[in-house]
C-alpha cells in the first residue's frame, strides 16, 4: 500500500517540475525533483526494481550537478 502511495507521490511531483520554469523559479523546481526523485528511489528499492534505482541515482546526480551550479 504505501509503495503506490510513494509512487503516486512521485509522479506528481515529476509532474509539477516539467511545467515551464523560469528565472527565481528555477532552483524551486530543481529542488522539487531533487525529492521526487529520492521519493521514487525509495519506491525503486521498495518494489525492487534495479533498474529504476539505477535511473534515479544518476538523475539525483545531475541534479545535484544542477543545484552547485
């Protein structure tokens, strides 16, 4: 039950942040995916999924990358 709760969390959130963002919004929306995509990592792990794990750890690295910038 609560790995489609976190997966249904998850597709919300990568929802919100492919909606245009620009200028002050831009760290906001980086910061949303930064915890979409530890909350889908979490489910990845929960339904054991190596290759959705795989996804999200090189997508929280680039956006990490993002963030520094």
């Amino acid at each position: 039950m609560i790995d489609q709760w976190l997966g249904w969390m998850a597709t919300g959130m990568f929802t919100l942040i492919y909606f245009p963002c620009i200028g002050k919004h831009y760290k906001r929306m980086l910061m949303i995916g930064l915890v979409a995509n530890l909350i889908a990592l979490v489910y990845a792990v929960m339904i054991n999924q190596p290759p959705l794990m795989i996804k999200y750890v090189v997508a929280l690295i680039c956006i990490l990358g993002f963030i520094k910038r």
